[in-house]
C-alpha cells in the first residue's frame, strides 16, 4: 500500500514513526560520551535510528533512564528500513559493586562482639 504513495509522503511517514518510538523509549545506549535513544529491544540485539549512528560495534552501555542496565558487546550492525540493527554477543548487567573475588560462606557471622 505504501508503495503507491510518493517518496515524499513514505519519508515523512517514517520520520514520524521513528519520533514516536524514540519518544516513548527510555532506553538509551552510552557509547563514549554520546547518548543514542534505542527504539526497539530484544533478547539478542537491540535497534537505533540509523541517521544518528551509521555503523556500530564494540562495547556500549545501556541505560533506562538513568539507571544502568547492562554492559553489551555489540558484535555486528546493519541497516534495515532506516533503522540500525545491532546484535549484541553477550549482555552483563550492570552491578552497584564490585565482584567478589572469594567464596562467601552463607553461615559466617555478620559482626563481631568486642572483647572486654
């Protein structure tokens, strides 16, 4: 149906919809110090308009709002109808510490009396 409709209109018609996805998204993805609204999300990849960003690769952070989510490993970027499809490798979620690097016993005591 659309392909009956001049260029002009097809083009307003998808800069349209890419506005209302970026709108409503709260979803961004941090690569060094830019910020890119992601308009969809799936298990294995994500989408981003490709105006903005014609290639992508390499580690980026993701963010909903301001809470970060997860680090991902984008290993391959193409693009689709305007829109840059990125499939990510793996997806660490993000932790407010540090990982421990010995094993915590569940029993161990939580504090120490002092002695008097």
């Amino acid at each position: 149906m659309l392909e009956y409709l001049p260029q002009h209109i097809r083009d307003g018609l998808d800069a349209a919809r890419k506005s209302e996805l970026k709108r409503k998204s709260r979803l961004r993805v941090r690569v060094g110090g830019t910020e890119l609204p992601v308009l969809r999300l799936w298990e294995g990849g994500l989408a981003l308009d490709a105006d903005q960003m014609p290639q992508l690769r390499g580690l980026v952070d993701l963010y909903d709002g301001a809470r970060h989510v997860c680090h991902c490993l984008i290993v391959l970027s193409t693009v689709e109808n305007g829109e840059l499809i990125c499939e990510f490798k793996r997806a660490t979620p993000a932790s407010e510490t540090a990982a421990l690097d010995f094993w915590k016993d569940e029993n161990a005591p939580v504090g120490y009396l002092p002695r008097h």
